[in-house]
C-alpha cells in the first residue's frame, strides 16, 4: 500500500507543529503529530481524502472528516498526539489536520 502525506498551512493557528507524519500497517494508516507550544486549544478534527489521479483534481474525493484528538489547551511543554484509520482500502491518500480552537474557531 503506498501513501502521500501532503501539509497545507492556510493560516496562522495556535499551534506550532513540530511534525506531522503517517506510517502505514496493513489496512491502517497512523497518524502522529507533536506540538512545541500551544494556545487555546481544543483539539485536532483529522480529515483524509482520496487521490485517483496525481495529475488532476478529477475524480478525486472531498476532504472528509474521520476523526477528532482532543487538544491541551494552553501548554508551553511538547505535546505528543496519534490518531489510527483503520480499515482503509488501497490507494493514494491525503490526510490533514485543522486545529480546532474553544470558541470553534
């Protein structure tokens, strides 16, 4: 089974993310990310999509949403996180992460 791992940062978030990476296991994919500092902080909502073409957006799937890691608030420690999507099918995925503020932000 292979996979892309693709990070798109749109806006400043009150996290800073230290790494974001993925190894696959049989029909899983797992997902760990580690934070430096963090403000604010609710928690991560995980999305995935699938990839039929590396060439286009065509026939490619929307982002969906798969899961959510609860956050540590306001914390200037590292903070460690994993999320495991089980059960997946073979094919390219993409996978990020949107940081989820108290007032939902």
């Amino acid at each position: 089974m292979g996979f892309n791992l693709i990070l798109t940062f749109q806006n400043v978030i009150p996290v800073e993310l230290i790494s974001f990476t993925a190894f696959p296991q049989n029909n899983s994919v797992n997902l760990n990310w580690q934070t430096a500092t963090e403000t604010n902080n609710q928690g991560f909502a995980i999305e995935r999509k699938q990839v039929f073409s590396q060439q286009s957006s065509a026939g490619n799937e929307e982002w969906n949403a798969i899961g959510f890691v609860n956050g540590n608030g306001t914390t200037t420690e590292s903070q460690s996180y994993s999320f495991v999507d089980k059960n997946i099918s073979s094919g390219i995925y993409k996978y990020r992460l949107k940081q989820i503020d108290y007032d939902g932000t």
